[in-house]
C-alpha cells in the first residue's frame, strides 16, 4: 500500500512516512506512542536470549526517549540543565581544546581516516566533558557507544544483545564510579542513573559523530576551508554543519507505535501498527544507501528535521552543532589542502555516517 508520503513496507512489517510536513505531523501526535522497545526490539529476540540480556532491556525501558507523557517530561527536565545555552557557551574553550588536539594530531600525521581520528573522538570527549567523565577513554566510549547502536538497528541478533549487555555491564561498573560525575549525581537510583547516562552516552556519540564525519566530507568536497577559516565569528562554520544536517540526517529514522488508528494524509494506520518516522525525507527501509558524491553547496536551513521534533525532539541539538562547528573550524584553519581518498558509509539505516573517511 503506498500513498503520496506513506507506504506500507510488508518485509518490515511497519509503515513509513517520508514527506516532510507529515513527519511533522507524526511527531507531534499523541496517537503515535515512543514506547516502541517492546514492538521494534524485544519481539525480535529468542526468549532465552531476552532473560540473558534482561538488565539491558530493563535499562531501555527506562530510557526517557522512549517514554511518553509525564514520565517522559520528568526524566527529560531532569537533565535539561545540561544541556541549556550558558552551559553549552561554559563548555566552548573545552570544546575548541577538544577539536584542536584532535585535528592537530590528524594534521601532524598527514591525513589519514578522519573518523577514529577526529569524528569519534570529538564527540566522545565532548559528551564525556559535559557529563564530567574526562577520566574514561574515549576509544571505550565509543565501544560502549557502538555496541548499543548496533544492537537497536539490528535487535534480531543475539550476539548484538550480548554485545550491548557486555557494554552495558562495563559501562555501569566504570561511569557510576566517577565521584562527581552526572551519573553519580543525577537524581533517582543507580538503575534510573545508569538508564540516564547509557541514553545521553549512546545517543551523543554516534549520531554526533556521524554529523562530524558528514560535515567535514562536505567541507572538503565543496572546498569551503578558506571560507570558514577567514570567518572569526564562526557562522561559515555553522553554516557548513546546519547544510550537513539538512542533506545528510545522522538518524535515518524514529520508531512509533500507533495507539488507535491515525490518518497521515490519505493513508489511514491501523491501531498497533509499527511506523517509523523518516528524519531525511528518503525512505531509508527501500534505500539505505548513502551518496557517493556530495551536493553542492548552498544556502543552510534550519527547518530540517534532523533533530526530529515535537516533544521528543533531540535534548542534545546543542551540544552536537557546538562540537560540529567547533571541529569544522578547526579542521579548516590545520587542514585547508585536503582531498577525498576513501568514503565508505557505516552499514547501519538507522545511525548514520561514514564508517571511513580517509583524506589525502
């Protein structure tokens, strides 16, 4: 069943929505629940692979991304503060710092793949300064990061599950032992913390370092180094990652879960019934595929939907532009002469971004 911005896609079992203005709509709707752990990722797993991996399962459950209503809203607020504009303008020295260490070992090794180099290591060491965990390596981040991510693309995997568990279980041994850290001192138990802290971990880094990964290809493909460079005010370099967002959505999609039946547009959804809620406008399901060629540039829009929208919409968009366009900078001023050698895209719908981008 295919309308004009919907279709029905029987090998998933789901429907899809793609144009923009009912993404919009779908975002917004009460009707169409988050709570889609159960729907989209339990159902896949062998029953005895659910009661081996039940503490990760237990830990999603708990994440507020995938509540709805006043649960929702008090985890959320609970948090909030960390991610408001004073904090993220106190954190813009940290950030620059963060940026120009790992460009400049990018610059000093003549190039190279910039993704292990600088991608995942902004954003793992970003996140971990406004969570306060310098102390942990940012190369066991982005392993505890990954895991997770790879799991919820493909939840019928038992060794994805196990995976996650693993890093779950590391995670909470490392990150709750840090005196003083946002997981030590959030408020509720050490269950509902280490729920908060796993959620902020793994949502950051990877769709952060795809939006990294994404912004520097276009940058270099469009040669807008010396633009950036010579702007002291940094809008060239917000410029580039706001134009990264709009072509290039980190996440491919969100899940929904139909309450009662809902008309988007001429299609009429069923109660029960699975949505996923495309954030780039492409149907990701039909065409997971990623460019091999970048778009030329042109003017940046904020109306995308890269950060979704409604009351789920992405608590840490800040954050992530303020990394993005701070290692932009950086890149350009160190890096202005580089070239594209080797784009491959991570095998993930669903979390997007380059698996390697290697420049000359």
């Amino acid at each position: 069943m295919n309308f004009p911005g919907v279709r029905y896609d029987e090998t998933f079992d789901c429907w899809v929505v793609t144009d923009p203005e009912l993404v919009r709509r779908a975002l917004r709707d009460p009707a169409l629940s988050a709570q889609t752990l159960e729907a989209a990722t339990v159902a896949f797993l062998p029953p005895e692979v659910r009661a081996e991996c039940a503490p990760l399962l237990d830990t999603l459950r708990r994440w507020f991304v995938t509540l709805d209503g006043e649960p929702h809203r008090e985890r959320r607020q609970a948090v909030a503060h960390l991610f408001a504009t004073r904090r993220i303008r106190e954190l813009d020295d940290v950030l620059t710092g963060i940026a120009d260490a790992a460009v400049g070992r990018c610059a000093a090794a003549g190039g190279g793949d910039v993704v292990p180099a600088i991608a995942d290591v902004v954003a793992a060491r970003g996140i971990a300064a406004m969570l306060d965990l310098d102390g942990v390596a940012h190369e066991r981040l982005n392993d505890w990061a990954r895991a997770v991510s790879e799991f919820l693309a493909t939840s019928y995997r038992p060794d994805r599950a196990r995976a996650a568990q693993t890093a779950l279980d590391e995670m909470a041994a490392s990150v709750l032992a840090v005196p003083g850290a946002m997981p030590t001192v959030a408020p509720g138990d050490p269950a509902e913390r280490l729920a908060t802290a796993s959620m902020l971990l793994f949502g950051g880094m990877e769709t952060t370092s795809g939006l990294v990964g994404f912004a520097l290809w276009y940058l270099v493909a469009n040669g807008l180094s010396e633009r950036v460079a010579a702007d002291p005010s940094g809008a060239e370099a917000d410029a580039v990652v706001e134009r990264a967002l709009e072509l290039f959505a980190p996440v491919g999609h969100v899940a929904r879960l139909a309450l009662r039946p809902v008309r988007l547009g001429d299609a009429e959804i069923p109660a029960g019934a699975l949505v996923m809620v495309a954030l780039h406008g492409e149907d990701v399901l039909a065409a997971p595929g990623m460019p091999t060629r970048c778009p030329a540039h042109g003017p940046a829009r904020r109306d995308h939907l890269a950060f979704g929208g409604g009351p789920h919409f992405c608590i840490g968009a800040p954050l992530a532009r303020a990394i993005a366009g701070s290692t932009v900078t950086a890149f350009a001023r160190a890096l202005p002469e580089v070239a594209v050698r080797e784009l491959r895209w991570r095998d993930n719908p669903t979390f997007r971004g380059p698996a390697a981008l290697v420049l000359r």
